[in-house]
C-alpha cells in the first residue's frame, strides 16, 4: 500500500510504470564511439556492447535520482525505488551506524551532528499506537532515536509559528496588492505547506495555480533552514544530518527539491524524512515498545547556550490540525485589515466535512471568504472553480490528504476493528486536548527574526523563508499515447 | 425533425447479410457451435442503411432515448448528430466540432435527451445542451490526468462517470447551471479503465477495466463518498465492455479474452444461499460464451426491450445471442441467433441496440462506417 498522499498517486507516483519501463530521461550512455556493427547483449551482470573485434565492453547503468524525477513530467516517479534509496530507513539507518563507528574510532570531529526534527502529527500517530501522552511519547521517542545515535531531537514549533507569521504578512502584502493596486491572480492565496498538493499543482495545473500559491515555505523548510544555517554555523565545522520526523511521505519529495539544496552548504536542507509508519516498523523490528523506553529530553540548538535540553511539552496551534492556517490568517487579516478582534472562527460545512468555508460579514457584505480544502475531489472542486473565474476566496487551506495532516498518509495504520475515520478522530481529540500556542507570542522567534533574519519583513527573512514553484512541462512522448 | 417515431420498415438495402448468410461455408461453421445449442437462424440482422464514411474510425453510437436520433463520434474530433429526413433516411443532422482536441472515445445522452456528453482522449469530457436542436458546449470536466475513454449518465440524470488512462474513475455532480462538481475519485483499477456504466435502476456504478476485472461502487452515505463495493473477477484479460440487462439483474460483459461473461446479482438474503458481504449484493458469474467469437469483443450491448445480446468484434464480425427458453436463471444458457462475419470491413467498435424501437441496432466500425440493422426473427 502507497504511502503518498491519494494526490500524487495519481499523478503517476507510484505508479505501475517503472522508470526502468519508461522513463523518458534523456541519459548520456558513456562508451566508447565505434563505427556501426556494434551490439548489445545482456548478461547476468549487466549490458555489455560487443564491438567488431569482438571485445566487450559493459555499459553504464542508468541512475536516476529523486529531483530528476521530480523535474520531469515524465512519471513523477514510481520511484518508490528511488525514494526508498535515498530517503528511506535504512539509509538512516546506515548514517547512525556510520556515525557510531566514527565516534568508536575517536574521530568525533569527522562525526556528523545527527538532529533530528519532531513535528506533531506523527507523535500523535505513535502516542494512539502505544497508548502514550503526547508529551511522553515524545520524550520516549528523543530515548529511542539517541540509542539509534541521533545527538539532538528538537521541536518543530518554532518553525510552525515562523510560518504561520510569515504566512500571515504574506496573505495581508496580497490583500493589499489586489485592493489598492488592482494586482490580478493573487488571490486567493493557496496554502504552500503541503508538498503532495504543491507538487501536483506544478505538474498539473502550471502557470493557471501556482500564483496563488504562498510562497511561504512549508514548517519543515524552514526547520531545514534553521538547522543548517543558523545552528549550523555555531557548531565549529561539524557537518549537521538533518532528519525530520512527518505524518507523509510527500514529505520527502519536498525534501529532495533543487529550491532546498543549499549552495553554502553543499547539503539538503533536510537531508532525511522519516514518517511515523517507518518509525513502527523500525520499533517493531529492533522489539521494542515505544512504552517501555525511558523519557530522554528535547534540544534547543537555536538558543546557542549550553544548557538547552527541556523535557517536551507539546503544544498545538488553533484551528486545523494541519497547522491551522486558515484559522491564523483569518483573524489576523480581521485585525489588520478590519481593526477588529475575533474569537473563534465558526466553519460551514459545504459539500463535505473536507471543504468548508468560514466568512466575515459586515452589513451584509463578505470582507473576508477563508476555506479548509482536504483531499483530491475537494482540490479538485477548487481549481477548477479558479480556473474557470467562479471562486470568491481570498485564502483557501489545501491539504491532500482527506482530513488533513492528521490523517497523514504515512501516519500509523489503524488496528484491526478501528477504522480510519475513527483513528483520525481520535487524534483530533488528541490534538485538541494539547495547551495552545500563540505564533506572535513566541519570544524565541522574535529573537530569531532579530538574531537570525535581520528583523521582520527584511530581505534575509523573505529569502531564507520564502520559495518558488516551478510549472513542469507536459512532454508528449510516444509512450504516452495508448489506447 | 427528432421526433420522428420509427416506422418499422424493411425497404432499404437488405443485400448482403442474405448473400453471406446463404454460404454453405458459414453454415458449416454454425453446426460445429452447436455445444452452446445454436440452432441454425433462428434470426438474422438485415442492413438498413451504412451512412457515408467519417474522416478515420468512428469509436461510439449512441442512441437518444427517444429512440428517434443518434449520436457519433471518432477520430476526426467531431460529434455527428443522426436522424431521419424526409424520406425516412437516417442523415447527419448537426456536426458538433470545437469541443475537443484529439479523438472523442464516447459520447452518452443523458436520460431526459437533453444533455450529451462527450469523452474524449485529450482528458476533457464535454456536456453539450441540447436547446430545441441547437447543440451548444456549455461545460467542460478537466481533472484526468489522460484519455478519457468512456461517460456515463445515472438513471436520474444527476450524475456522471467518467473514467480514463490514468486508471481512474471520477463521480460528477450535477451542480446547478452548467455545474458539474467532482464527487469522488475512485482509484480501485490497477490498470487502464476501458468503460463505466451505471445501473438502470439505481444509483450503482460499474466500470470494466485493462486489468481484467469489472469494479462496482456505491454511494457511502456515512461519508458522503463513494466506494468500491464489489470486484468482478474472471475474464482473462481486458475487460473491454460492459451492458446491464434492462431491469439491471443481470450484467454482461466482453473482453479481449474472446468471452462474454452473464454475472447475476444475488441480493443480501437471496434465495440461492450465495454469501454476501456489508449488505451488498454479490454479483456472480453465472454463465460463459466462449468459442463463438474468433478475436477480441469491444463493446456488448443487451437490448432492454427484445433481452437479446448484441456483441462488437475484433474479427470485423456483430453477433446477436438469445437465452435459451426455460434457462436456469442460476445458469442460463445462451445460444447464437446470428452472426454476420462481414459486418464492417474493420474491427467493430460498438453495437447499440436502440431503447425505443426493438430489434434497431448501430454498429460503427475502424472502417469509419457506420450501419444501422434490423434484427428479425425468422
């Protein structure tokens, strides 16, 4: 069964075809030139060209990588193949090990820092799955990834609330563009959190969407930047291994994105994603129960001080629990567009649970128009009503996973006798019942801003936590063409 | 001139089926197919009329559900609107071209004859209003990834299926005015999804597919979704069409595997005993012809007034079957009426029995003909 969001997986990812099949990457063959009369012949340990002399010479293999993929229209990808090499456990795995033996030889210098990046709907995930309190299972799960060698587990709030608030100021920069500058295509602005719909929007719908998208970059980039960055630079020349912990394995394909290869660096700004499900699986093999761990501490590498490990205490953000978004941005765009204060948003269901829209009225005028958009047919609804000019939003929540984040397509299976729907239930409850945290309230981010980006709105902080999407070119190609 | 109701008649070019008919060669063929207790003619199909060559193969005939005019359409990206003129010749009405880019696979009328829809390979389907004979395209369904290969209204007119390349079957709401939204995406194939059809009766969804099974899905009324609720398994590779019996019991479908398969609906709490599973029915596989058909069957039509079962074939042949009198409706046996070798001088891609007038039958063809039949009984 696919992990990828249903999106994706039918934009071709993980489709049938294999890129063995039927990529249609133009690969350099490496041999050497001959005059015609050459042939081909395969053997059991590969592809050898025979030429007129007769002598053999083997052929490269083709390899293909996960951002090839990514740039081409071709197939997405089936490349779970090629995901599962470079994204995958073991390979995690193999960094851990690898790092061990480095650190048995004395070479802790040549060692690489392993943090470990935790956001909240796969602690949820593991919580159900071995009846733990969220904030215990964090703890449980910081134990179980030090034994593994990760050196540091951290909270990804903080970056929640930097794009939240950048997120928030973009909506208000568009609003404004439309209203008084009569700037067209800008609204309404999309959510840019989610990479199965972001990739799908570039390889679908091109130049008609991707203006409306925010250019916000999604909590788990600007973690990566964080990281590699600004922790980065106070860590006297160790390379950092940056692992984040997410509810999908869309997840990693935004990961592997060229916009998040870092130059300075000459690393990925996240260089591995791991996902709840992968986490059980690797708990289940090494036989251990989560529950049974003792409780280990989080890191705060961001403070740049000695003395920063904190027992987690998880929080949540109002509204969604895929990051509440619409809920942010509504009732700050209430206040700075309207100078008023509002409590609590009140959703309308429209076609569905998955889509529902949340406006604010004055004298029977719309100001505002918000809505949370889950899962394919809702998606699909939306852009479609944009393209056709029949949507009146000014900013719509897309996840594509039907009820969100939560409900994760990499998020543990429900056990036998519960259902999805009841599993994703339970975890809402889950997240509801967690003490809120309010983004413009986070003194740390402010102190980032200041420290880290030079201050809000500056050039830095619009070029480390904003990005850019690229339309991919459909390629007609003869394989495509069937009956 | 669409509300012409359909004189029998019998004076058009009968010719050929006779002649062919007639040769000893063929009834030679007939005998040796007698397992499946074929009688010699027990039928025949009388050709009335072969309408005028389109530009390349002409993929689908549909008829309005009148009965009184049909539509085509092909390779040459345009729909053709037939009906009778003056001298009860079927002629081309209206050319609905502009609404697609590449071949249009299928076209369906909705129920009230005043939509059609049009699917077509590059990905779009088109909802054409129909205003008093004026055809206009008022809605476009974008969201497959490839071909559309096949569109289907509901008995109650309020939704469409559509399913594609992209192994796909989508649900389209009626929304309001030229509205159509997406209700599900039902992704149960593994493989190329060849046709959807939905019940005559109620609003259950069937859809045929590359990867030789026929799915079956329901509205979840919990979720406000739709489900796969039963998987039709059997044929040994595609799964090219499917046709409700008319009162939706039974369901027959033709494949690339040269069968034709009859599944029969065992409701939860049938009298036969046969298992069911979440208060849906199981459809069986009550009944196989095999070794009639010599190449892949594309289409199957079972015809609601008459119960006889047309087919369309790769080996350039139209068959038309009948069930046996006194046939176990737990194993009914099927037997060959007839069979006109030469139909169209390429693989048939449909037959169409129509919905008013029995015994009528459109069948087009690779040859880019199209030809409209008489079935008799002799």
């Amino acid at each position: 069964m696919s992990r990828f969001s249903g999106v994706l997986q039918l934009t071709d990812l993980d489709d049938f075809i294999t890129p063995s099949q039927e990529c249609i990457k133009p690969v350099k063959i490496e041999k050497t030139a001959s005059s015609t009369g050459a042939k081909i012949t395969i053997q059991e340990d590969g592809y050898f060209q025979i030429d007129e002399d007769g002598s053999a010479q083997k052929l490269q293999k083709v390899e293909i990588t996960l951002s090839d993929c990514l740039a081409c229209s071709g197939c997405i990808t089936s490349a779970e193949s090629v995901l599962v090499t470079q994204q995958s456990q073991e390979e995690l795995l193999r960094i851990f090990e690898e790092n061990k033996n480095l650190k048995l030889q004395d070479r802790t210098e040549d060692a690489k820092l392993i943090i470990v990046s935790v956001s909240i709907q796969p602690i949820l995930s593991l919580a159900v799955r071995y009846s733990l309190s969220p904030s215990d299972c964090a703890a449980k799960l910081s134990q179980y990834l030090k034994q593994l060698g990760a050196d540091m587990i951290v909270d990804m709030t903080i970056a929640d609330d930097l794009a939240l608030l950048e997120s928030q100021k973009e909506f208000i920069r568009r609003y404004r563009a439309t209203k008084s500058d009569g700037v067209k295509n800008i609204l309404p602005m999309l959510a840019s959190s989610c990479p199965g719909w972001v990739c799908y929007a570039e390889k679908t719908h091109g130049s008609y969407i991707l203006p409306y998208i925010a250019t916000t970059k999604s909590p788990q980039q600007i973690m990566g930047s964080l990281i590699k960055q600004w922790v980065g630079r106070s860590v006297e020349g160790r390379q950092i291994y940056h692992v984040t912990v997410m509810p999908c394995y869309d997840k990693k394909l935004e990961a592997a994105r060229d916009d998040f290869f870092s130059k300075e660096t000459q690393s990925r700004d996240v260089d591995c994603v791991i996902t709840a499900i992968e986490l059980e699986q690797m708990l289940v093999k090494d036989g251990i129960s989560l529950d049974t761990l003792s409780n280990s501490t989080f890191s705060q590498p961001w403070l740049l001080k000695d003395d920063q490990e904190i027992s987690p205490l998880l929080t949540r953000h109002i509204g969604s629990g895929s990051g509440g978004y619409a809920d942010h941005i509504f009732k700050y765009a209430v206040k700075e567009l309207f100078g008023e204060e509002i409590e609590n948003l009140e959703y309308k269901n429209l076609r569905n649970p998955d889509f529902r829209e949340a406006v604010l009225e004055k004298d029977g005028v719309v100001l505002l128009r918000f809505a949370i958009a889950n899962g394919f047919k809702n998606i699909q609804n939306l852009v479609q009503k944009l393209k056709r000019g029949k949507s009146n939003y000014h900013y719509v929540e897309v996840m594509a996973c039907p009820s969100g984040c939560l409900n994760g397509g990499a998020q543990v299976r429900p056990k036998d006798g519960t259902s999805v729907k009841e599993l994703a239930s339970k975890l809402e409850e889950l997240y509801n019942s967690l003490p809120v945290a309010i983004p413009e309230q986070n003194e740390l981010v402010k102190k980032l801003y200041d420290s880290w980006l030079g201050g809000q709105e500056s050039d830095k902080s619009s070029a480390v936590l904003h990005t850019q999407y690229h339309a991919v070119e459909k390629i007609a190609n003869a394989f495509n063409i069937k009956w | 001139m669409l509300c012409n109701l359909y004189p029998y008649f019998i004076s058009e070019t009968l010719c050929e089926v006779n002649n062919l008919w007639s040769e000893p060669a063929q009834l030679q063929e007939i005998t040796t197919r007698s397992k499946f207790h074929t009688l010699l003619t027990m039928g025949k199909l009388e050709l009335l009329q072969t309408l005028k060559k389109d530009d390349g193969r002409v993929w689908n005939v549909a008829w309005h559900p009148k009965g009184d005019a049909f539509a085509s359409c092909g390779e040459d990206k345009s729909i053709r609107i037939w009906a009778k003129d003056m001298l009860g010749k079927w002629s081309n009405k209206f050319v609905l071209t502009e609404g697609h880019k590449r071949t249009i696979r299928q076209v369906a009328w909705s129920p009230c004859g005043n939509y059609l829809a049009s699917a077509s390979f590059d990905a779009t389907t088109s909802i054409w209003d129909n205003h008093g004979g004026e055809f206009e395209c008022n809605a476009t369904l974008e969201g497959h990834e490839n071909e559309v290969k096949s569109v289907a209204w509901s008995r109650s007119g309020q939704l469409l299926a559509t399913c594609s390349r992209d192994k796909s079957v989508w649900i389209w709401e009626v929304a309001g005015d030229d509205e159509y939204d997406c209700g599900a995406v039902l992704n149960a194939h593994s493989q190329d999804v060849k046709k959807v059809l939905f019940h005559p009766e109620r609003d259950l969804l069937a859809s045929a597919s590359y990867d030789n099974t026929i799915k079956l899905y329901r509205d979840d009324p919990s979720d406000e979704d739709w489900l796969c609720c039963g998987t039709l398994t059997g044929h040994e590779s595609t799964v090219w069409s499917i046709s409700f019996e008319g009162n939706g019991k039974r369901l027959a479908s033709c494949s690339d595997d040269h069968t034709v398969k009859i599944w029969k609906d065992y409701p939860p709490g049938n009298p036969e005993g046969v298992a069911t599973e979440d208060g849906d029915s199981t459809w069986k596989c009550v009944c196989t012809l095999s070794g009639e058909h010599t190449r892949t069957i594309y289409d199957i039509s079972w015809c609601p007034q008459t119960g006889l079962i047309a087919t369309a074939c790769g080996d350039d042949a139209i068959r038309v079957f009948k069930e046996d009198e006194g046939s176990d409706s737990n194993a009914p046996s099927f037997s060959l009426l007839c069979a006109v070798d030469r139909a169209h001088n390429q693989d048939v891609n449909c037959v169409a029995w129509n919905p008013a007038v029995a015994g009528l039958l459109a069948s087009c063809s690779d040859d880019g003909e199209i030809k409209v039949w008489n079935f008799v009984d002799t």
